[in-house]
C-alpha cells in the first residue's frame, strides 16, 4: 500500500464520489475549547464513506470478473456501498449481513440491487459463508477492509481532508477516525503521512469492541470477545485486519475508547450544532473529539448516517 495507489483510486473516484464538505461550528468549538472539525462523510453515496473504497474495488476488476459478479460481508454500509458500484458498474452483487443489523441498512441494500444472505453473527463465520458463496458461483470478493483497493479508495478521505485543512490554515491536528478493521484508519493514515504530515490519526471504538486501541497497546493483533453488545454496530469487527494493522500500527497514535453513551450525545449534538444526521458508529470520532482529546485542533470524521428512526430519536432525546 501507498501513496501512488490512493491517488490511482482518486483518479478512478473523479466525477463518482462526493468530495463531503468538513463542516465547524463555535458551538462546539466553545463547548470543548478547541477547534472542532468534521469531515461529513455521512453525506457521500449510500450514507457513508464506504461508497469510495467498494468503487475503487469495482473499478479495478477485469470485466470478466465484474461481469461474473461480486460477493461482499458487511453489517450495513459495506454491503450499500458495494451494491451501488456494483449497479452502477453493471455487475450482480450478493451480500453477506448479519440478522441484526438495523433494518434500514438491509432494506437499502436490497433497493440497492443486492442479493442479501443473513447470517447469525454469534454462532456463524461471514468469512466462511462468504467464500463459499464466492466459489460455489465464481463471484469476486470484496472485502470490507482488509483488501488493498478498499484501503485505496478509504484513503482518498484523508486526501481531501489535507486539502480542506490546508484551505482553512490547519495544517496540525489530531485526525480521529471510526475504526472498524481498519480500511479506513489507514487509508487516511496513508494518505496524511504524504499530504499533511503535521496531522496524526487516532482510531475510534467503542467500549468493549477496542481490539484496535489494544492492538496498538500490544504491537499484536488482539481480538474482541463477542460480536454483539454494542450500538455501533459499524464498527464491531472480530479483529484489525493483517493489511490494515501493521499501517495503523506505523502511523497511528494510541486508540480512543468511547461509550454508546458518548456515541448518542454526538450524534445529538452532530444533528443539533452540524444539521447532519450520524449513525451510533458513525459518531464514534466525534464522541472522542468532545470529550477526550485534548488537542488544540481537532478533525472527527462522520462516517455514517444510516441510522434507525428509532435510534435517532434515541439519541435526540439525550439533549433533553
């Protein structure tokens, strides 16, 4: 992985991917006593920064391979993203999705043009399920995270977040992103390292989910108990993945732990001081952006917006 790639998936990204604006607000600023800035990636395609690296993936495959098909596993915003660029590319597109996740995520991919299988997260493997389905049918797996074209199109995040800093004078700042397996944290880690090279990224989790935060802890992958238990659920992986870790671990600051608690209070005040709408997962960075990082400059991407009605009233209701 490296810079040439990221670029190589900007390229291919040009004209397709939404360049997500990084919004401010003194209202969060003064509550917090630093600069706050989030990068709104839950207004790129499909609610989510996953759009870039499933159309990076797309985009790089043979047309033999694209028209045979595409096979991805994902709690919601993988398998959106993947189901768009596969529609847009032409090519069939079956998805993996745990039973539990929200239902708006499974009815979009379905609207998306997504085959969706469900799975038990607690007693079934996607990875299993996955490879067969992609043997059984001759389909091309896309990864979540853990692929060097995600990770490619992940990164292009953290080019326009170097541009966009530097458009406003910061050319120095914690970068706090979500962080599930990785694709993202070191796409935009990767990205920075060659573009602003003044800012450093720290990954976001959720409590009891923190495999990254003790991975980097431990300069060894460690993995979480269960799959289950957090309002996150976009960010609940079994481990950092062997592509993203050594990056993450080169590049990144410690982890940042944060509570669903944290997570509903940002998503309240994402809504209430930014007028966008943020999923629990989505709000992990800005979560750890107003109540841990002590940085003068602070740059939070909201990764997310796919989120139940009644989750986000859930959340709104934190502000009463």
């Amino acid at each position: 992985m490296n810079i040439d790639m990221i670029d190589a998936a900007a390229d291919r990204l040009n004209g397709h991917a939404r360049r997500t604006p990084l919004l401010s607000s003194p209202f969060l600023d003064e509550l917090t006593g630093r600069r706050i800035l989030i990068k709104a990636e839950c207004l790129q395609h499909t609610g989510s920064f996953k759009f870039r690296g499933a159309w990076s993936a797309l985009s790089a495959l043979t047309d033999a391979q694209r028209k045979s098909g595409v096979i991805a596993f994902s709690s919601g915003n993988h398998a959106q993203g993947v189901a768009l660029a596969a529609r847009m590319h032409g090519a069939p597109a079956v998805i993996v999705m745990p039973s539990n996740a929200p239902a708006v995520k499974i009815a979009n991919t379905r609207a998306l043009g997504g085959e969706v299988v469900l799975y038990d997260r607690e007693t079934e493997s996607r990875e299993d399920i996955g490879a067969a389905l992609a043997q059984e049918r001759g389909l091309t797996l896309v990864r979540p995270y853990d692929d060097p074209q995600v990770i490619a199109g992940q990164g292009t995040v953290g080019l326009e977040i170097a541009v966009q800093a530097a458009e406003l004078g910061v050319t120095d700042a914690e970068v706090l992103v979500c962080c599930g397996g990785g694709g993202l944290t070191s796409g935009v880690a990767l990205a920075l390292e060659a573009r602003a090279p003044g800012m450093r990224v720290h990954p976001c989790e959720p409590q009891g989910f923190d495999d990254v935060a003790r991975s980097l802890s431990s300069d060894e992958i460690q993995r979480n108990p269960s799959q289950t238990g957090s309002i996150c659920d976009a960010i609940v992986t079994p481990a950092p993945g062997d592509l993203t870790f050594p990056i993450m671990q080169r590049l990144c600051g410690p982890g940042y732990v944060v509570s669903d608690d944290d997570c509903l209070h940002a998503m309240a005040q994402a809504f209430q001081r930014l007028r966008i709408v943020v999923e629990p997962g989505g709000a992990a960075a800005m979560a750890a952006a107003l109540t841990q990082s002590k940085a003068d400059t602070v740059i939070a991407v909201a990764t997310g917006g796919n989120v139940d009605q009644a989750m986000f009233t859930r959340a709104l209701e934190t502000l009463t």
